[in-house]
C-alpha cells in the first residue's frame, strides 16, 4: 500500500489536532474540509461545484492540476461554466501588465454572480497575489474575494478551505519565499494520455524585464527520486508522454545535496516503460550544455522540439537583459544542436520594444530570424513590471515604434515558419491523438514529436493512441492527413 492511501484510511477519523508534518497535515485538513462541504451540499439540495481558470503557463496549467485534485478529494464537482460554479479559483499570471488587468476585469462580474449565489466562494491564488499592492488592491476594493494564496504553498490549499469555512473573513496567505516541496498529494489531470511534472521551481537568473524569480521564488529542485516515482506512477496510469516542467530546466539539480544534471535526470525518465515521448521546457541558452545536445541526439524518447528563447538578436540588448549570453553564443549554439539533431524543431520567446532598443538592434533580431528559421516564434511586445530593473530605465520605447516593429517581426516570422514546416509534406510521421478536432468532428487532432498539430480522419476511440499519419497538406502551421 503506498503511503498516500495510508493517510487517507488514517484520516477518516479526523484527529484533534493536525499533524505536525506534511503531507499528512493536508490529508487531515482535505478530511476536514470534506465534512463542512457535505454539510453545505446538505443545504443547498445538490452538491456544490467548482471552476478553476488558469492564467499564464505550463507550470500554472499543472497547479492547477494540483487545486484540482484537492477540490474534487473534498468532494466539490467540476462545473464548466465559471459564472454557475460555488466555488471558483482564478490561478494567475503577472509576466504582463494585462494579464493583472484581464483578472481584475473578470473578478468584477464575478462579484455581481456572488451576490445572487449565498454558496459561492472565490480564490485568487498565483504569481499576481505575490505582489504586495496586488494583494492590497484586492483587500480595498475586493472585499468579496474569500481566499487570497501565492505561488509557494499551493499544497496548503485544503488547510486554507477549511480555515475559511471555519470564518467569516477574507483569508490571506502569502509567502516570499520557501524551500519546501510536498509531495504525493492529489492531481486531476487534464488528459489521461499526457501529463506535466514539475522537475524545479523557482528561478535564479535575474533578466532584468522579467518578474518571475520575485513572485516564484529562489530555484529549487525536486528529488530524483520522487520526480521518477512520479513519472512512473503516471505510466502505470496511461500516460504515454510526459513534459518535465521548471522556470529553466537547465540549472536543474545545483541545488540538490547531491547534485545532478538535467541531461543525467532525462536519461533516467527514459528508462521508465511506457513513457514513449518525454518533451521539456523552457531552456535558458545560457545554460544548455553539450551534455544534454549528446543525450537529445541519441534518445529514442526525447521529442524533436526545442523551445530556446532567444528575447533578441542584439548582443547589446541581450547584456541590458541580463541574458548572460550574445549573439554569437546563441547562433553557435543553434549550430551546435542541429549537428547533433537533424531534425530538431527550434521554437522561441522574442520581445520587442525592450528598453532602448534601437532600428540596429531590431534588424539583429531579424537577422537572428532568418538564420536560425524558427517552426514558430512567440512575440511579445516588451510589458513594463513594476520591481524589475527593465522598468526603471530610461529610453523606453515609443508605442508607435514598438508597434511598426512588432508587426514587420510577426511577418516574417509567419513567412519563415510556413515554408519551414511544409518540408514534412508527404511524408509519414507519428502521430500522438489528442482529441476530436474543435471544428470538424469528422477528424481527429493530433500532435507530431516536433510539437506540429496534425488533423486527420478518425474516430475518438484513437484518442490517447500513437498512429502513423501521412502528411498531405501543410497549412501553415498545421497539416491535414490520412491514417496509414
């Protein structure tokens, strides 16, 4: 019997007092908070539901996740509609100013569905509540909000229900920061056949535009042993890929007692039977070693797909990013990778309108465009984040200048792409099927080891399933097909 199903058969009996240690303590408290949600279901007629939106990234998408499998453990019922649920999470992101504002936009119809719901609750959980105005914001003209939780101890979210059942007040708990990292507690997740694992948390390195490493906190890796334990429980579950998760999987394991690669860690997940893909982001150039190239070159499980953000082609700019590499160093580097991996698919980040960036700097970025021949680009207009050292300079790019560029980067990024992708056509490649195509449910949707979508006639029965599919038509960014 494994130790999670131990605390649970403990925990039917709530004790007096929670344990000291995790993740018992959660396991008390998800009992705890399950006894107050069957009384409140008791009075409502029906049981309660819950609607959790996710903002920002992979690594909030599998927080989610985690909220999730502790939502339905208390026994809350998923609702797909966020406006009918008694219970809804937002999980947010502040890389951008207008993710804050999307939030607070939302947040306020959703106050006017409160008043008509006497079951609803509402939590704000995420990057966004580690800001101090944020959370003070939200304390001033948010009175209505009931839970208010940060990045570092999403784990406590059974304890924070319970807490608020037991209340009558908004309940607020934030951290700045933590070294500690619980596992084995609940997951729901978003497909059978796939999975995200969080292999780090936190990031080290500072670029100067960027907020993340003040509201995830200091890097911090997982145990090896509890990553493959993870993975392999989710093999034995069905899960055919897996995508190891981290701020920068690169530095993965400097902070370990006994520290270990990332390369070396991917060499032991592919070891583990019945994981036929395993795909991984996000790589910081700066930290990509000929290691981790070798073990990508000779990996039969490894996807063909490279996420390596570049942010800009200037070396100038890159050094006022506080990238720490040039680019000289990252064009090498591109070089070196596609030595090694033929048919690697190289996708990226780029900003545009960085403070002082300049025409020169931004035909760098061009020039980095049409060496490399990104599959695809994320572009991203440069947001200004109060607290980064980016917001403080001076020569900030004029909105008219940042637009021009932007749109004549898309253009050629979109050129660039769609001739790069159309060399797949005719050919036969491996398809893992994801679901029934959004549009046509005559066709199934699929997704290539290169990270390319595919759409091609099917049933839904192959969902989950690795099929051979001849490429027949490049689309630009995606392909119609024929099962083979």
């Amino acid at each position: 019997m494994i130790e999670k199903e131990k605390w649970e058969r403990t925990f039917r009996e709530p004790l007096d007092e929670p344990p000291a240690h995790e993740p018992e303590r959660q396991y008390y408290f998800m009992e705890k908070a399950r006894k107050y949600i069957q009384e409140a279901s008791a009075r409502a007629g029906r049981p309660l539901t819950f609607h959790v939106t996710t903002f920002g990234c992979q690594m909030n998408a599998r927080d989610s996740e985690k909220l999730e499998g502790i939502l339905k453990k208390v026994g809350y019922v998923e609702e797909p509609e966020e406006e009918k649920a008694d219970f809804v999470i937002y999980n947010t992101c502040t890389v951008r100013e207008n993710a804050n504002q999307r939030v607070y936009g939302r947040l306020g119809q959703l106050g006017h569905a409160k008043k008509s719901n006497p079951h609803m609750m509402i939590a704000l959980c995420g990057c966004m509540m580690q800001e101090p105005q944020v959370v003070e914001k939200l304390k001033k003209s948010y009175h209505f909000v009931d839970i208010i939780f940060g990045t570092h101890n999403i784990y406590k979210f059974a304890e924070l229900i319970a807490a608020r059942m037991e209340s009558d007040r908004m309940i607020i708990d934030i951290w700045k920061d933590t070294d500690k990292i619980v596992e084995d507690l609940p997951v729901a997740r978003k497909y059978p056949f796939k999975s995200g694992v969080n292999i780090m948390f936190g990031c080290n390195n500072f670029c100067s535009y960027c907020i993340v490493p003040y509201v995830r906190g200091r890097e911090r890796s997982r145990d090896p042993k509890a990553i493959i334990r993870e993975v392999e429980r989710l093999a034995a579950d069905g899960v055919v890929e897996i995508m190891l998760l981290g701020q920068n999987v690169n530095s993965y394991g400097k902070t370990l007692e006994h520290p270990m690669t990332f390369a070396q860690l991917l060499e032991e997940v592919e070891k583990v039977d019945g994981i036929e893909r395993i795909r991984f982001m996000t790589s910081h150039p700066k930290d990509l070693s000929d290691e981790l190239i070798e073990v990508m070159g000779r990996s039969k499980k490894i996807c063909r797909h490279l996420h390596l953000p570049v942010q800009s082609g200037s070396s100038r700019i890159l050094e006022k990013m506080n990238r720490r590499y040039t680019k000289e160093q990252y064009l090498a580097l591109v070089e070196k990778i596609r030595a090694a991996v033929p048919d690697i698919s190289l996708t990226t980040d780029i900003i545009v309108g960085f403070p002082g960036e300049t025409e020169e700097d931004f035909q760098e970025t061009l020039d980095v465009v049409r060496r490399v021949r990104y599959d695809s680009a994320f572009t991203f207009i440069y947001s200004k984040r109060t607290g980064t050292p980016a917001a403080a300079m001076e020569d900030q790019v004029p909105q008219v200048v940042v637009k021009d560029r932007f749109d004549r980067l898309l253009k050629e990024v979109q050129e660039i792409a769609g001739e790069v992708c159309a060399v797949h056509q005719g050919t036969v490649q491996e398809v893992l099927v994801e679901s029934v195509n959004d549009h046509d449910p005559s066709l199934m949707t699929g997704r290539m080891s290169n990270n390319l979508l595919v759409h091609f006639p099917g049933g839904e029965d192959l969902t989950g399933k690795l099929v051979q599919v001849r490429l027949d038509e490049c689309r630009g960014f995606y392909y119609l097909g024929h099962m083979v």
